[in-house]
C-alpha cells in the first residue's frame, strides 16, 4: 500500500479508474449475448453462428455476437425497405424530431457508451468521454438540423433507399453516427454493420434508438465480419454503400458494386503529412503530434503520420518530442490519467510490429520511450523513426498504430512535394505562424481535410473525406448530405426531348456527283491544344442513318489516351486561373459556336438523319449550356462552415484534377459540352471521348477551341472505340475521374476499373434529356470540398 | 526576441487538456495536496490589512492544516507547512517576528505594486526597506508598457535594477499577464525576466481584471523550460491570483509535472499565490480522511 507520506515524496500519478460497472450491468441485462437488431427488434442470428468481442486492454471477453448471414442480412435489408415508404414521406420537421431524440438520447446515456465503448476498443475513456460520444451527439443534432431544413435546402431531392453501411472498428460510435445521421435526416432506412472488433456500441445505440421511438426498421443493426459486409455489398435490394475502412477492402467493394447502379461512398486509409515550417510554434507541435499520431493509439484514418519538418529544425523537433514521449502514459483504457490505451486486437498489434521491424530492417532509426507498457493486454509504444526516406516501406504505408516516421525539407514546394508523394489524400496538417505560408500551401495539398496550426479536428458542420485513393464522398456538413440523396426527378428523366442514336450500320453510300466536289476534310485528334494524327494511322468511317458516308475521324487508342491525359497534367495551371478568365474563354467559345451555329446543326443533323431545322435547338441549348458555366466559372463558392472553433473552417471547391469524359451519343454536341463546360469552368482538365458513331460536331469543335484561347492540353478530344478509350482512362493511374454516359455494361467496366485507383466514378446508363442537365449537380460531380481549418486569435 | 512565437490557439487547447489528460485520486490526491500546501505564498494584500490579520495569516501559515487531519493521514513526520507569507512592505516586520524559528519566508511584495509606475529610484529604494526589515523574497512587477512597446532593452535593464537591490533575495518576477495582450507578450516578457535574474517568474498581482490562467501557464512553464536548456539555469514558476479551489492547484501542479517535470513539483521552484485556497484543499482533505463532505468553518480560519 502506498502512503500519502510516500506519494508527497515521488510526486508519482496513480491509478485513476473510471468504474465499468454501469457498462457490464447493460451486458448482463442482454446475457453478454446479442443476436442481430433487425425491424425494432432484437432477434437469434438464423444461422446460430457467434463470436466473442474482446476486451483488448484486459483480453478478456466482453460478450458474445452474431456472424449474421444470408437471412439476416436479407431480413435486415427487407425490414429496411419495408419501413423506407413511410420514413421517406415524414415531413422534415417529423424526421428532425427522431434525430432529436436520437442526439438527447446519446447525451443522456454518455457515460454508458463512453465505458462501453472504452472496454470494446481499448482506447482511453478520456478519448470516448471527451471526443467520441460528444461528437455522436453532434452529429445527431447536426443532422436532426437537415431533417428539419431538407424540403428547403434540397429542393427537389429525395432519398437514395436503403442503404447498407458498414463502418469501422477505430471510432466505433462515432462512424456509426457519422453514417446514420445524414442517412436518416435524408430519409433513407439503414442497415448497419459495425466492425467485427467493436460492435457493442453500434448495438446501445440501436436498443436506444428504438427506446427514443425510432420506427422499427428504420435503424437495423446486423453483427459479423466481413462475409456479412460482402453480403450487404452484394445485395440486390440495397440502394448505396457506404463504407469507412481500408483502401483495399473499399478497392473490393468499388468492383463488387460496379455496374449495379448502387451509390457508393468511400473513407479509406491515408498517411496523412504534418508539416512543420522553420517559424512554427514548436512547444504546440509537439502537442499537435500527440493528437496526431498519438491519439487513439494512432489507429486514425487521418492519422498525421507522416512529419515533415524544415530541414533546419528536424534536431531541435525531434529532442522535444523524445522528451514528450517519456511522458505519454500508456495503460488500462479505463484509467483517466493515460494518454494511450490498448490496440484493438492481436492481428492489429502484430501487424504493427511487423511494420515497424520492416522499418529497421530498411535502415530507419527507431526511437521508444524507456517505460515499458503493460503486458496483461495489447499494447504498444509510442514510436517514431527518424533516418526515413521517402523509398522506405513505413513510409508508404498506413501503419494505424502509433508510429511516426520523420522526413525533412528545405523549402515549401519541396514540402507539398512530399506531402503528395503518396497515393493517399485524406489530411494533411501544416503549421507555421506565417499566414502566407499557411493560405498558400494548404490548397496545393491533395487531400480532403487541411487542419493549420491543429490537427484532428472534426466536427458535424464540416465535410470529411479523401482526395485520391483515400475514397470519395464526404461525411458532415451540406456537403456530406448529398451522398444520402438523389434526384427525385430521376424517374421522369428522359421522357422530354428523348433523342436516340441511330443505329449504327456497316454499309456506307458514298456521295458522288458530277459538281465540284467538297474539299477533304481530315479529322485527326486534338491533344495538347494541336490537332495531331493517331497513334496509329487508322481512321473510322461515320456514317449518317442513311448509310451516307459523312466523313473519317481518327481512331484513337491507348497511346492516344496517354498522350493526351499527359497534355491534360501539362495544362494544370488552368486549375489556379481565375474563375474571371475560364468565364472568358467558355463565353469565348459560345461566342465562336455561335457564328457557326448552322453549320453545326448540319453536321448533327446529317448525323442524326434529320433536317438542321429539327437540331438548331440543340446547337442553341450548347451555346447557352456554355454560357451557363461561363457564368458559374466564378460563383461556384465554397463556404465558411460554423465550426466550434475560433477560427474559420473554410469548404473550398477544388478541382478534382484530370478527367475523362465519355459523351452520350444522343447529343453529340449538347451532352459533349453539358458534360465538358462544367468540368473546365471549375478548373479540371479533361480527355474527351465523342459520341463514336457520331463525333463529327466535337471534331470540327478543335477549330472552335482554336479560335476561343483555350489554352493547350486543357481540353483534350480522342475519338474511337469510346467503350474501349473510356475503360483506358478508367484504368489510367494519372487520371483523377471518369465519367461515362453510355451503356450498362462498358459503365461497369469503367466502375470496375476505377478501382486501380480509386478515381471518382460518374456513370449513366438510363437516357437522360440533355436539354435539362445543367448546373449545380454537374459541378458537384466535377468538384471535390477540401475542408480547411484555421483556428486564429493571437 | 521577437521571432518568439507562440499559437494561441494550440496553446489553449494544450491547457485545456492538461487537466483532462490527468487526475489524481485517493492517497495521491490527498498527498499532491499536502504538497500544494507547502507550495502556498500565503498572501494577504487588501488595503484594510492591519498588524492583526497578518499575525493571524504568520499562525495559520505554521500550522496549516489542523492536526488531527495531519495525523490520520500519517502525514506528521513531513513537517507541512506553507511555502511563505506574502504582505505588504508595511507588514514585512511583524510578519518576519511572528514567522521567527518556523523556516517559513517572508515574502514582499514591492516596487509599486501593482501598477510599478512608481519612479524607478523609488521602486529600487523600496526593494532595498523590504529586504532590510527581513523580507528574504521579493515579487517585483514590471512597466508593462515596455512590454506593450516591445522595448525589451528597457524591461531588461529595469529587472536588473530590481534583482541588483534584492541582494540575497529571491526575486519573483511578476509580468501581469492580464495586462499582456497576447501570450507572444508573455513568452517576450518571461525571457526577458529570467536573463535579466529572475528566480522566479510570476504570472500575476491579482490586481488585473484577468489573472493566472491555464494557457499562460503553458507558455510560462514552456519558456522556462527552454531557458533551462538553453542556459541550464533552473528558474522558478509562481502563478497567482484566481485560485481558490483544491482541483485548480491539483491541474497547477500537473501543468507543472507535465511541461516541466518533477524537480519542479518543490517550493524552491514552484509557488502558489493564495490565500483562500487552502481552506478548500483542508476541506478536501478532511473529505479524504472521514469520507464524508467538510464544511469551511471546521478549518481554522486564513
């Protein structure tokens, strides 16, 4: 027994433990035994498989859960749809009543699912009581605030359906809320997989829910690994995915969903970089690190991972932060006083120690603290590498555990360098007490969330979510709600102004007359702003319906792609022009269709088999379509979102780099520049792929897009084989999004092929009437929101 | 001195955590106050001070927790008492007399307090009556508007007129950080204080409107820090003013444990200013030992 007379000597912390009494009670009201949470109620997994849920700090079991199958993931899925009609037609202010309650709910019984869910994770209850459990709260009253706003603030969208959510095991609760609650607010049913690892939490909140009066089926709750994920992926009746975890389980799901029409959303892995510049605030850095890296014993998505300090001051960085690890505390989650708490399982413990031994192998010099950690449960050091180049595997890698590896720079570009030398995009955090420095670098950084000065912050009001392979789609914020909705005019699409493409055909006449004939035309492709003959020198006869040769285009292929998505990468300073001048150049180009309205009209009616009369209207829509977006290149804001802190987190809308565009062929000219005009305004730029039985009009646009000072590259077509060229792009690595308008089948292999990737995917296989796709759905689909947050106050 | 920075922002989230990051409990709970005591300036500096609530604040400062509570927490043999007694130059004489044979220091507060706008002769001259009527302390307060100026040269050589007349003397540096603006003033100010000879450096006279706050405590402790590897001089750290209650001296002490480290968690290098603190930590105290909630009036009264 220690004494106080001793203790006032040492001056030594002692044990602090939040009790688990209440938490236990609440697992032997259920027997430790849940089966699945499916239409209100709980019910015996069908196929009577089970497993233990392990407390990780202790080892012991916490309780024993469903590995749901086939028919509880069908029942669950039904119990979905079966509440979806009356959920989705409750007034917004009935739905905000439910969210309400929800987030009422979640506060009144905090402390019972913050030591749940301390137990289930083995992160430290200072972590759940503080940051998890207050911010499901907040998401819950966040997005109670859409429910309520949704007939005004999204005019015109309804719900996706049922939605399939599967979430992960490192913030259990509060992936769960960030999932449920724009789910909800939008008016979809839910079924919900919580991780394998941690599903106690996810299961509270159902029972609490359902006790807060939401209507059975609304909320189902189905336990298992990831056979039960595949199986909610999978299912025919399942309207979206959403889905927080790996890069490479997201990658399987991308392919598993492609072609299927599901609506898909993906957070995934990251090595996010936490920049220091040689005028920051070292002492606060030091603590910056330990939110990075160091909070939730590193297993954190956005986790900063990756330090890169100023050459100058690596020595001085990384002295205080040795000195800082002596004095992180590592122990039994439910202490009060420890800064870590236990890694959430063996396969993850090892997994880190594979990784960090790889990292000496490779040569890095490890540092740990002199304390040891427990050794009743799974624990692991804090621990940070320095001596890393950018070539070494820990480098690379998305360690999730607490691992820091070190990398200098000598300036700031070389800084943003290292920072995008990754295939990942999630966060980054950057610090300096140079304002200039700071505004300057934070957009040049691939990735969806910017922190200046602070790292780890979230919160409902702003959007979260990656750049690149780290997913797509956004969670929180105005932003996030429209993962969870749809337009409800999808239905009634394609009924006015129905064009269909003429049948291609293999005969061709061949025009001849005794008058002077028309000089040749030779189309070739435009790349790079030049119009430049094919890789190899075949060319495709287009044909009018009437079998009428109406001239050759080039024949594009994967060579030609490559050049041109390099011309496109070329061009990126389009992306940092003013919104003033793309305006002026796309209202350059309108000017320059304009004069040329009728001959454009004849090619398209040539190709279409009709008269010019009957397509000038759609030459005029282009013009006007042009002018459209010509007006948007500079109002298409971001925002300010209302963020606790004090500070500004600012929405920017950014391009999302380069993309591939393949047109619809019912439009040969609108749906090229309904789909080309937004894309361009906001900054992307892309490789077009025409209409390939009709590309006439975008091939005798090369001269339009010469004459309207585009600048080269930024505007790239390829004619061909479209099915094939835009499968290329889908699987090009360097190119950032394709859409594809076309057919079910080519769209699925543009989806599946995204994969290698994970490039954002936009795919329509249902006609849809041109002559009304325009405006802010269009420049959603060509924008990704980098949130940035700047705390401020001196 | 003015490349120092210091994020306000990171700062105030650090402090805010310190206190969420740790706790003590139980036997360390009662033991980190029995050492929060013997970190105690025991002060009293009100315009109605007489001979008589000094004499009173000199006993109190002896035997500051009653001695029935000492002994269930087998605490006698560690001889707890408070670090010093605070007063006015007025009282330094009476408090020194009653103090006599207890080790306990007085200490004075002087040069103008609180404003220090007092001519400079005058504030020198004062130090010099405090430490001849047997002050073996002295907390000085700086011309803030140096501060405010950024003539760092002439807060330096201000302090080296005061530490110069403190002789022997411990000098408590107080910067009034209330008074500061921003906490890069703060970082400035405690830098300069600690190269022109402060012993301590002391967050404030209680007087302004905004006194010892968690963030300033950070960057006080954080320059300290750096001053000692920079220099291996150790000095020492007072925050006062506003601190009333057992749990804001037990997040002091963790600050301190936390930014500093243990060989600051001693009254030759940590200090509190207070008086009606320790009447709450007895209450603690008593709660420790009997289980059941004190009543202030069960402790023998400041």
């Amino acid at each position: 027994m220690t004494t106080v007379s001793e203790i006032f000597k040492t001056m030594a912390y002692g044990p602090a433990p939040e009790s688990d009494k209440p938490a236990l009670e609440w697992l032997e009201r259920h027997g430790r035994a849940f089966g699945v949470f499916v239409g209100g109620r709980w019910t015996k997994g069908k196929n009577g498989d089970a497993f233990d849920v392990i407390n990780p700090a202790t080892t012991a079991p916490l309780a024993r859960v469903t590995q749901a199958g086939q028919a509880d993931v069908d029942a669950a899925v039904a119990a979905a749809r079966k509440a979806l009609p009356a959920w989705s037609a409750l007034p917004g202010h009935a739905r905000a009543r439910h969210l309400y309650a929800l987030a009422r709910a979640v506060q009144k019984h905090a402390r019972l699912l913050a030591v749940l869910e301390s137990l289930d994770n083995g992160k430290s209850i200072r972590e759940t009581r503080d940051l998890d459990i207050p911010l499901v709260a907040r998401h819950f009253y966040h997005h109670a605030g859409w429910a309520q706003l949704a007939q005004s603030e999204f005019a015109g969208y309804g719900p996706v359906g049922v939605v399939g959510q599967i979430v992960p095991w490192n913030f259990p609760l509060l992936m769960v809320a960030w999932k449920v609650a724009p789910a909800l607010a939008a008016g979809n049913t839910v079924v919900l997989k919580p991780a394998e690892f941690t599903p106690l939490t996810a299961l509270c909140l159902a029972e609490l829910a359902h006790e807060a009066g939401l209507p059975a089926g609304v909320l189902n709750v189905v336990t298992g690994d990831g056979r039960t994920g595949e199986l909610i992926v999978n299912h025919r009746d399942v309207d979206k995915i959403a889905f927080t975890g790996s890069t490479e389980v997201g990658r399987i799901i991308r392919k598993a969903t492609a072609g299927s029409g599901k609506k898909l959303s993906l957070e995934l892995g990251g090595k996010s970089p936490f920049i220091v510049f040689d005028d920051a605030d070292l002492d606060s850095v030091v603590e910056g690190v330990v939110d990075a890296i160091w909070f939730n014993q590193g297993q954190v998505c956005c986790a900063g991972s990756r330090l890169l300090v100023h050459e100058g001051m690596a020595d001085r960085l990384v002295a205080k932060l040795r000195a800082r690890m002596e004095k992180l505390r590592v122990g039994p989650s439910l202490d009060k006083a420890i800064d870590m708490g236990a890694i959430v399982a063996p396969v993850q413990l090892e997994r880190i120690r594979t990784l960090v031994s790889r990292g000496v192998e490779e040569g890095a010099t490890l540092w740990q603290p002199s304390w040891a950690c427990p050794t009743d449960g799974y624990f692991y050091p804090p621990t940070l590498f320095t001596n890393v180049s950018p070539a070494a595997t820990i480098a690379q890698v998305e360690i999730f555990g607490p691992v820091l590896v070190t990398m200098t720079f000598r300036t700031p570009a070389e800084a943003v360098e290292l920072a995008n030398n990754t295939p990942y995009g999630l966060a980054a955090s950057v610090w300096t007490e140079n304002v200039n420095l700071a505004l300057d670098v934070a957009p040049k950084i691939k990735a969806g969330v910017v922190w200046i000065n602070c790292t780890n912050l979230f919160d409902a009001a702003s959007g979260f979510g990656g750049y690149r392979e780290s997913g797509f789609g956004r969670e929180g914020g105005k932003e996030g709600m429209w993962e969870y909705l749809q337009q409800t005019r999808n239905a009634a699409r394609g009924t006015r102004n129905k064009r269909r493409a003429p049948v291609p055909r293999s005969d061709f006449r061949v025009p001849r007359s005794n008058q002077v004939p028309p000089i040749d035309r030779t189309y070739k492709l435009f790349i790079g702003g030049a119009q430049v003959r094919p890789d190899q020198g075949y060319s495709r006869k287009i044909l009018a319906p009437s079998g009428t040769l109406l001239g050759e285009v080039a024949d594009g292929n994967r060579k030609d792609i490559r050049n041109a998505v390099e011309a496109a990468h070329a061009a990126a300073a389009w992306a940092h022009t003013s919104g003033h001048a793309r305006g002026q150049i796309l209202y350059y180009i309108a000017e320059n269709l304009a004069v040329r309205a009728a001959e454009f009209a004849g090619l398209v009616g040539a190709m279409a088999g009709q008269g010019e009369a009957s397509v000038r209207e759609e030459v005029e829509a282009a013009v006007a379509r042009l002018f459209s977006y010509a007006a948007w290149a500079d109002k298409y804001d971001g925002a300010v979102h209302q963020t606790p802190i004090r500070g500004v987190t600012l929405a920017m809308n950014e391009p999302i780099g380069v993309m591939g565009i393949a047109c619809p062929d019912e439009h040969p000219l609108l749906g090229l520049v309904s789909l080309v005009a937004p894309a361009v305004a906001v900054g992307n730029t892309v490789i077009v792929v025409p209409s390939e039985t009709q590309p006439l009009a975008a091939t005798e646009l090369y001269t339009v897009l010469e004459a309207s000072d585009v600048p080269a590259g930024v505007i790239n077509i390829i004619t061909g084989a479209k099915d094939a060229l835009a499968k290329v792009l889908a699987e090009h690595d360097d190119v950032d999004a394709v859409w594809y308008f076309g057919n079910q089948a080519a769209g699925a292999e543009v989806e599946r092929a995204s994969a290698g990737n994970m490039k954002r995917t936009w795919v329509e296989w249902d006609p849809r009437d041109w002559m009304e796709s325009e405006g802010r759905e269009f420049l959603r689909q060509a924008t990704q929101v980098k949130n940035i947050w700047i705390p401020y106050g001196e | 001195m003015r490349a120092l920075r210091v994020n306000r922002s990171a700062v105030e989230r650090r402090a805010a955590t310190i206190p969420t990051r740790r706790t003590v409990k139980k036997e360390w709970q009662a033991a980190w106050l029995l050492r929060a005591i013997t970190c105690i300036d025991l002060t009293t500096l009100q315009g109605d001070d007489t001979t008589g609530n000094v004499l009173r604040l000199c006993a109190k400062a002896r035997r500051p927790v009653r001695h029935d509570l000492i002994e269930a927490l087998g605490a006698a043999d560690l001889g707890i008492k408070v670090g010093a007694v605070c007063v006015y130059h007025a009282f330094v004489s009476a408090a020194v007399k009653a103090l006599e044979g207890s080790g306990i220091p007085v200490a004075a507060v002087s040069t103008g307090f609180p404003a220090g706008l007092n001519p400079l002769p005058q504030r020198v001259d004062e130090i010099r009556a405090s430490v001849a009527a047997g002050a073996r302390e002295i907390d000085v307060v700086i011309t803030r508007a140096y501060a405010l100026t950024g003539d760092w040269e002439a807060l330096y050589d201000e302090i080296r007129a005061f530490r110069d007349a403190c002789g022997q003397a411990h000098m408590k540096v107080i910067l009034g950080t209330g008074d500061l603006a921003t906490l890069g003033n703060v970082a400035r100010a405690s830098q300069v204080a600690m190269m022109a000879g402060a012993d301590f450096i002391k967050t404030s006279t209680g007087k302004e409107p905004l006194n010892a706050t968690l963030p300033v405590g950070v960057v006080m402790t954080r320059q300290i820090r750096d001053y000692a590897e920079r220099t291996g001089h150790t000095v020492g750290f007072k925050p006062a003013g506003g601190i009333r209650k057992a749990k804001q001296a037990l997040d002091w002490l963790i600050l301190i444990k936390e930014e500093l480290g243990d060989r600051w968690l001693r009254n030759d290098l940590f200090r509190l200013g207070a008086s009606a603190l320790l009447t709450d930590i007895e209450r603690q105290l008593e709660h420790f030992v009997t289980g059941r909630y004190s009543a202030a009036h069960r402790h023998p009264m400041v």
